[in-house]
C-alpha cells in the first residue's frame, strides 16, 4: 500500500507541475513509473487504443532501425536521432501509468488536473502584468542569471504593462497548446453552473475563471491552440445534442444575449490603439508565420514525394529543409529570400512533419489514433462535465494541423497524460455498465 500512495503521489505532482517545469513533471513522471514496476499492478484490458499507441511508437523505432541501417550504424546519427523525435517516446510512460489506475484513484487525478487548470490560468494571469518571463525564476533555482528575458508587451495601462502571458512556460505557443487541453472543460463547467441551482458563489467563482482564461487566452495569441479549443467546445456542444440534454429556451435566451454582449463590447473597443495591439497579431496583419507556412510546407512536401514510404528519418529534418530549401530558391529565385528566411525546426503541421520523417505507415496509425479518440469521446458514456475535461484531446489533433504541438514535449506530456486517464476512465466506466 506504501508503495502504491508514492506512485499515486508522484503522479499527481507530475500532472501539477506540468504548468511549471516540464523536467520537474517529467522527473516525477519517471519515479512514479519505477514505483509502479515495483508494485502490483492493475489488470486491464488492451484496447484498441492502447494498442494503435503501442504500435505507432513500435513503428517509429522501426523506421529509425532502418534509417540507422542506412547510415551504416553511425553512433552520431543514433545521438542525434535519440534526442530529435524519438527523444518523447518516454513520455508514453505517462499513458502507461494512467492506465494502471484503479477507479478508486480517478478522482485524485481528476482533482490533480484541476489543480493543474488553475495554476496554468494563474499563472498566466499574473504573467500578463510581469515584464519579466516568469519562468526563469524555476531555472534561477538551478543556475545563476544574469539577466532577465522580457516578455513582448502590447502596450499600458496605466501604470500597468499588458505583457503576452506564457505562465511560466518559454513560449506563447506552448502555453497556449496547455490552455486549450482545460479550456473546453472550464467553459462547460462555466456554462453548466451559469444555469444551474447552485450556490451564487459558486456560479461567481465558474464564470470568473471563465472570464480570466479567456481573456488570457485571447492575449496569448496562440490561434492554432484557440482553433483547437474551438473545435473541442464544438465538439462538446455536439455530444450535448447527441444525449439530448436539456437546455431551456429561457436559458438560450440568457446565453445568447451574454454572447452578444461580449461581441458589442467588443466591436466598440476596436477603435482603440490597444485593442487595435491585441487583433492584429490575431488576423495575422503582423504575423509573418502566416506567409511563411507556405513556404515550409511547400519545401516539407518536395522531402515527402522523395521519401513518402519511409519519411526521411527522425532528426535528419533540419538538414534536409536546408538541401530542399537551396534546391527551391534557385528555382525560384524571386522567392529565394523567403525559403531562406523562414523556419526550419520543424513542418509547422503533425501530419506533415510525421509523414516526411517516418513515412506514410506512421501518419496513417495517427490518424487511425484521433480517429479511435474522437469517436471514443462521441460514444462515452461518463458524465458529461467529467468528458468534459477530455475535450481538449480533439481538439489537440486540431490544433496539429497548423503547429507541431506533438512535438514539443511540454504539450505532448500532458496529452498522453490526459489521453491515458480518458482511455482508463471510459474503459472502468463501461466495465461498471457490463456488470450492471
């Protein structure tokens, strides 16, 4: 029983400290696994979930085994590849150990997720007004600065400096890509307690996080995460229709004129300088990304028609943008400052970037995989506010339409996080149904 409280502790810290520090979470991460090994584990069925997961990542090392052949075993291509792509198949471990949590447990998760959602928004809130990146206090603790980062500031307020809030994350991008995985869940429990009987503290404490995510949100400026958050609201609305609950036109009409409201305080704001600072990075006036993904995946998709069976290889991405982006500008050399210019880290698009490193058979089990996930959340059966906190799964698939959320490790964590807990939660739930 010790044994089994360190992992359910370790768990919980690992799932908190994600809106700190990735190492921190990722430390914790690796102790409660090792606690796990070493202590009896649950039984549970392998679902077809699991087992599309586990072959994705088998597969991706199959791919890499090949390309490691091809570079006639190379230890520099093995370094290079074990810290590019294949660098966050670790981080599965957080779906292995959800799902060897027992019923009794899911609620110490759930309440571990929602200590996480507040601390994230939080956080985020404060950043607003911080000229400084909050984050390098965490790596102050390790190491001595020097100096501080600023953060982009949109303009003041008074004596207030309205700052881009990244929490205590290193870009706005991955905060955002966090926010998107709660926000579904806090607008439905907004949404749910706006209507409901309960207390008015209650409903004032709902719509006022509410209220500060969104506003963070809207000033983190992440849109592919806003877009993903949207579809897992959409989503949400759609399994709401489909169990055909209740929604009284009194409260229709309610929620309606809320949301005109905010649209009419809205559109008077526009005139002013600092509105006019937060909705042009928005519509992309200033956002030179925009221009600038079509040249990524132009040059991305010439690497795919060369190797669209077996992808390039996981951590060859850089090197090859760069040969294919030489070959393009001499083709088009009135284009040559932009394919020299624009970013070469990664495709910009999960698909993209799985495809052109692994190879076709990879970006089709991931999509096998969103597809198992959406339809799981269709046909779920938990309570709607505890899907809720699930939502933002589709809406990360989403999202990776327009960012490599699956590649960055701070995201990704949290997604198989949340992923495993959704598959474990449905799978516990629909045992109860069998039995009864």
């Amino acid at each position: 029983m010790t044994a089994r409280k360190f992992f359910l502790s370790f768990l919980s810290i690992s799932i908190i400290s994600c809106a700190v520090s990735v190492s921190i979470s990722q430390g914790f991460l690796v102790l409660s696994f090792l606690v796990l090994i070493f202590s009896p584990k649950e039984k549970w069925e392998i679902n077809r979930i699991f087992l599309i997961s586990l072959l994705f990542w088998l597969g991706e090392f199959f791919i890499f085994i090949i390309h490691f052949s091809f570079s006639n075993f190379d230890l520099s291509y093995l370094k290079i590849a074990l810290n590019a792509e294949l660098k966050d198949f670790f981080l599965y471990l957080a779906f292995i150990c959800m799902m060897n949590l027992k019923k009794s447990e899911l609620p110490q998760m759930r309440q571990s997720i929602h200590a996480f959602a507040f601390m994230l928004i939080i956080t985020g809130f404060i950043s607003i007004f911080s000229e400084f990146r909050l984050g390098w206090l965490i790596a102050s603790i390790s190491r001595t600065m020097t100096s501080w980062a600023y953060q982009h500031n949109y303009f003041r307020l008074g004596i207030f400096s309205i700052n881009l809030p990244i929490g205590l994350m290193n870009t706005h991008l991955t905060y955002g890509g966090l926010l998107m995985f709660v926000y579904p869940w806090i607008f439905f429990q907004g949404f749910q307690d706006l209507f409901s009987k309960k207390r008015l503290i209650t409903k004032l404490l709902s719509i006022s996080l509410l209220m500060i995510a969104s506003i963070v949100f809207v000033l983190n400026n992440a849109r592919s995460a806003m877009g993903g958050a949207l579809v897992s609201i959409a989503l949400g609305f759609l399994i709401w229709y489909f169990r055909g609950m209740k929604f009284p036109i009194s409260k229709r009409i309610l929620f309606s004129a809320l949301v005109i409201l905010v649209l009419f305080v809205s559109l008077l704001s526009l005139p002013s300088e600092p509105a006019r600072r937060i909705l042009t990075p928005l519509l992309g006036a200033d956002k030179h990304t925009d221009s600038g993904r079509s040249f990524i995946w132009n040059s991305t998709w010439s690497l795919i028609q060369k190797q669209p069976i077996l992808g390039i290889g996981p951590g060859n991405y850089s090197k090859e943008i760069e040969v294919a982006r030489k070959k393009l500008s001499l083709k088009y050399d009135e284009l040559a400052f932009f394919y020299e210019t624009t970013q070469r880290g990664h495709a910009h698009n999960d698909y993209l970037h799985l495809w052109v490193t692994f190879g076709f058979l990879i970006l089709f089990l991931y999509l096998i995989l969103a597809y198992f996930l959406v339809q799981a959340l269709l046909v779920s059966q938990l309570p709607f506010i505890e899907l809720a906190l699930y939502l933002g799964l589709g809406g990360f698939f989403a999202a990776g339409l327009l960012q490599c959320y699956f590649q960055d490790d701070e995201v990704v964590i949290f997604f198989w996080m949340l992923f495993g807990m959704f598959t474990r939660s449905n799978q516990l739930n629909q045992s109860n149904e069998d039995i009864a």
